[in-house]
C-alpha cells in the first residue's frame, strides 16, 4: 500500500514527506498513529548529528519517528489480546540475540544488536500507516486517547532511572526514618521536555526538586514551574549556594562541562543519573580532585537509557497520576500540535517548546 511518511537520509539527514510502497503483510497489527511526538533525537538526526543512526538494511531511508499514540486498525487474534479500536504505543526497541534481549530488557542489550524505530535501523512510526508485532503494544488503560499519552515514550526513560536508582540507593541508607526522600534534594539539568518530566518524578518520591538551566524560562515553562511546586534557577546568574547539598542529580544536557560543575556540589552517597547525550558538545577535563571526592563522597555516576515494557506500564500510570494531581498543568506541556507536512519543525526548535506534536488523525 502507499503511505505518506516522513523520512530522512541517516545519518546523513535531512527530512522530507515521501509516499512509499509499503508491505506489511508479514505483520499481525496494523496501526495507525493519532500523535506522534518531536524530540532532540529526531531533529539530531535531521541535522545530520547523531552518527549512531542508520537506515533499515539495504534502505536509503529511515522513517521518523519514535514517540507514538496509535490504533489498532486490525489485529490477527494474539495472546497479549491486542485488538482492533485499541489505543496503544508502540515500543522503540526491538530486541536483538543476547540474553538481555531475550528476557525482555532490550534496554539492557549488551553486545548492541537491537534496533530502535526511527533512529537506529528500522522504520519508525511517523506515517498515516504501520505494522507491528503486538507483543511490543503496550495498551493505554481504558483505551483512553489524552494527548499526554503521547508522553509515553520519553517517561519510560523516567521510569527506567527512577529503577536504577532504587536498586543503587540501597547500597546506604539514602532515604529518611520513614523510608521516604523528603528532605533529600535533587537537581535536573535541563529544561526541555525531558528534564520536566523527570523532575515530576522526583517530586512523586519526595525529593525536594528543582530543575536548571542557564536560561531564565518562557512564560509557559515558568507556569508548569509555578503549576506543579518544582523549583527552577538559571545556573549562569545562581549564588554557589543554591547548588549546593545534591542528593540525586539528573542530567538531560549531555554537556561535560555542567555535569563536573554539579557534581562538586554533591552530598555524600549521593548519585548521578547521566540521560541527556551531545557528541557536540564541547570537551571538559576531569582533575584528580574530582575524582577524589567522586571516591570520597561515595558518589554513584552511572549511564541510563531507554526502558523495558514494565517502565511503558508505568509511564502511563505517571501520566494519569500527574494528570489527576496537577489536573490542566501537565496538558500544558503539549506545545504545538501540526500537521505531518510541516516538516520545518524538525530544523527549527519554536522558543517557548516543551513537547510538539504531529497530528495524524
Ligand atoms: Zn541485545
């Protein structure tokens, strides 16, 4: 069948609408997506600046796209009860052969065969159709059809950092005598949509939480700041003091040169969560003082990326549980909603973003 898909040439770049000849007979659902979601990693690979992207084996395109709200246009009857009329999204990774792989921790993969949809060698999900395996659906309860369900995809990378954390904070007693975080202090680096998202979290375990950047915010972030009860400073004009004493810190920059300034302002035992990634960015030294107190603080630095099925489940009870707490707020964090042809989206960031999203319905 023809579809309209937007495509790109990786890791070359570059982005334009295409229709193609697509067969999706071998696959037992077909979908259709209602949203799909624009983040760093898409314009990356757009702008040419994600060397680690490619196009499907013996393709010269790959089709964009990896956050997705779709239906279930026809499903083969399956054991995970997937169905025509379903709401679900999609998973990002599909497994490759190692043990990780087949247990379903693709996140986890270790020898780096897996492939990621719309990024790393298979087609992602920004076209009016697609097959899938229903397997890697994950059903949004209810059936329910919210924008914000679009979010998915980039909380489960929340949920997968919140689970490494809880296995390495139990290395010390990290929490207070009720076994809660309040009175711990975490500090996100980074405004975009991500950084809000873990910072939302961070809040749920009762971490004392402000995000950071060195930009004041627009009206709109400055509102979801105000909305939700999270802190913000802008770390360019900020005294030493308000950096001081962190517990857990998250990075979504991938900037060297933040990372070291906030890991001298880290608490004993405290851990570091690097996410955000930036081949461009500019290089910065590491001292033997740095790596002395990283030793002398007991600090944990470890790397996360992607999640697993169980962090898709509970990225949606996020969504829900932020939407009934904070109500209007979290909707808020949808942007810009348009159509598949504006394709400039992807080489030009709007100032006052937070999540912009392609409408395909
Ligand atoms: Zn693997």
């Amino acid at each position: 069948m023809i579809v309209r898909s937007i495509v790109t040439d990786a890791p070359q770049g570059g982005v334009q609408i295409e229709s193609r000849d697509m067969d999706y007979s071998s696959f037992p659902v077909i979908l259709k997506p209602i949203l799909t979601g624009i983040c760093g990693t898409d314009r990356g690979i757009v702008n040419g600046a994600l060397p680690f992207a490619y196009n499907p084996h013996g393709e010269n395109r790959l089709i964009l796209g990896h956050e997705s709200l779709s239906m279930v246009i026809s499903a083969e009857p399956n054991q995970y009860n997937i169905k025509a009329g379903d709401i679900v999204v999609p998973m990002v990774r599909r497994p490759g052969k190692c043990l990780n792989c087949l247990i379903g921790r693709s996140d986890n993969c270790s020898d780096g065969q897996k492939h990621e949809a719309g990024v790393t060698g298979l087609h992602g999900f920004m076209r009016d159709e697609f097959g899938d395996f229903p397997e890697y659906l994950v059903r949004v309860p209810g059936n329910r059809k919210d924008d914000i369900a679009v979010l998915t995809e980039p909380v489960k990378n929340v949920e997968k950092v919140f689970e490494v954390l809880d296995i390495i904070s139990r290395r010390s007693i990290f929490t207070d005598s009720s076994g809660a975080y309040d009175g711990k202090r975490a500090v996100i680096i980074g405004t975009g949509s991500e950084g809000f998202l873990f910072a939302l979290k961070s809040m749920d375990y009762g971490f004392s939480t402000g995000i950071t950047n060195r930009h004041p915010l627009d009206s709109t972030k400055a509102k979801l700041v105000e909305d939700t009860g999270m802190g913000f400073y802008d770390y360019a004009r900020a005294g030493i003091r308000e950096e001081n004493g962190i517990d857990l810190l998250i990075d979504t920059s991938g900037d060297p040169g933040t990372v070291l300034r906030f890991l001298g302002r880290m608490n004993n035992n405290g851990i570091v969560v690097l996410f955000g990634t930036n081949g461009k960015a500019q290089p910065a030294q590491v001292d033997g003082e740095i790596l002395g107190s990283i030793v002398e603080k007991n600090l944990s630095i470890v790397g996360s990326v992607d999640g697993a099925r169980i962090h898709y489940e509970g990225a949606l009870q996020d969504i829900y549980q932020w939407k009934a707490h904070y109500g209007k707020a979290i909707e808020t964090m949808i942007t810009a909603r348009l159509r598949p042809d504006d394709t400039g989206i992807f080489l030009k960031k709007p100032a006052d973003e937070i999540k912009t999203v392609i409408s395909w319905e």
